[in-house]
C-alpha cells in the first residue's frame, strides 16, 4: 500500500508540486494522513528541524545501488573539480550528483518497511525530499545556463588546442584556415576535458619535482659551504 502510494505521489510531484488539490490525491488512493505530511514536507522545505517538531525519523536506509552509485559520480565529481567550478563538464557532474543524492533519499522512504514509519511521517519525507530535488536541480539549471554564457563570451583552451562554444553551448575546434568548423561529440569532450586535468597534475607534479630539487641543491650547497667554512677555522687554529 505503502509503495502504491509512494509511486502515485511522485508523479503529481513530477507534474505540478505547486498544484495538488484534494480531489487529484483523492483519486490516487492517497491517506489523508500521507496528503498531510506530504504537503506539509513541501511546505517547509527549507527547514530541516521539521522531522524533530513533528517526532519523524529521517535517519532511512539508502538503497544499496543508488548509493554506490552516487559514491562512484564523486569520485568524477572531484577529479573534474580540478578543472575549474565554472568547467561545464564538473557542472553536469555536479547536476547528475545531485539527483542520484535526492533520488537514493526517495528510494529509501519508497522500499522503507519500518511500521514505526507512519503514512503522516513517509509522506512529509517524500513531500520534502522531493520538493528540494525539484529546487536543487533548478538552481543547478541555472547555474549551468549561467556557465554557458560565459563559455559564449570566451575562449577555451583544452589539451593544447584553441576552442570556442557557439550560441547552442557546443564545443567547436577553431581551424587554422577556411571557414569550416567541426562539432567534437559528448565523448569527445568528455575525455578532452580528462586529458587537460591529467596535464594539469602532471605540470602540478613536475613542478613540486622542480622544487623538491631545488631545494635539495640548497641544502647541498649549504652543507659545502659549511664544510668550507670548518676546514678554514680547522686551517687557521692549526697555524696558531
């Protein structure tokens, strides 16, 4: 019953959370207890002491595949991080991230069997978590519509070779002659933007390299120098 109601709710979510009215969650088999805290969950989206006021637990076991999941998109998130905040690749990442986090959240009040999780408690979970997925990825939207307009307004180096975005947001390699332009495909970008972060550690690592033997140099000289500087006091109080 549960999961039949869980299911129903998030495609009213999905279809308008700003206009739920008795009658549509009526006719999708919903408690009153559930259409309760569910619309109390959007609500009060922003305030996370609303499961405590309420005595709610919120503390639910993820589901196994979308948490893994989520742990493995970090491991990307970060390493595309090193090529900048405003890098459209780590934004689509970031966006991809964040869906997996809300969506594992919904999962895990959807296939949730603790009978101590009343109908009010699991719709307030469902109504709030799904609220801040729909406002996250807006913001995310935003803020990637926002790095696009900046790709617009300049240009890009990546591996080595001058790009620029059009106004669709695709990348295009600028020719050194003729006015032929060619769009480089998703995987393309995609390892594009690999390889310029592996440049980026390698020049990172050559250059600790650089100064780890830079500083070996001085405290080789160092060590000459007061080598020099003994056996000159030991020449001197030998000639007295």
């Amino acid at each position: 019953m549960r999961y039949y109601q869980l299911v129903s709710t998030a495609s009213i979510l999905l279809l308008s959370v700003s206009q739920i009215s008795i009658q549509t969650v009526t006719a999708f088999g919903i408690s009153e207890d559930f259409r309760t805290g569910f619309e109390t969950g959007i609500l009060q989206r922003n305030n996370d002491d609303i499961f405590e006021e309420q005595g709610c637990k919120t503390e639910l076991e993820g589901v196994e595949f979308f948490s893994a999941l989520t742990k493995i998109l970090d491991g990307y998130k970060n390493f595309m991080s090193m090529a900048g905040p405003n890098n459209f690749i780590s934004q689509a990442f970031n966006t991809i991230s964040l869906f997996l986090e809300h969506l594992n959240a919904l999962s895990s009040i959807m296939f949730n069997q603790d009978e101590d999780l009343t109908d009010y408690c699991t719709g307030l979970n469902f109504g709030f978590e799904g609220a801040n997925l729909l406002t996250s990825l807006a913001s995310s939207f935003k803020l990637s519509n926002e790095i696009k307009e900046n790709f617009k307004q300049n240009d890009e180096v990546i591996s080595g070779s001058k790009y620029k975005v059009d106004d669709l947001g695709e990348i295009e390699k600028k020719p050194k002659g003729g006015d032929i332009n060619y769009e480089k495909g998703a995987s393309d970008k995609f390892f594009m933007a690999i390889k310029a972060a592996e440049q980026m550690i390698e020049k990172k690592n050559t250059e600790t390299k650089r100064r780890s033997r830079f500083a070996q140099d001085q405290k080789q000289n160092l060590k000459q120098r007061n080598s020099l500087i003994s056996k000159d006091k030991k020449k001197k109080n030998s000639e007295f």
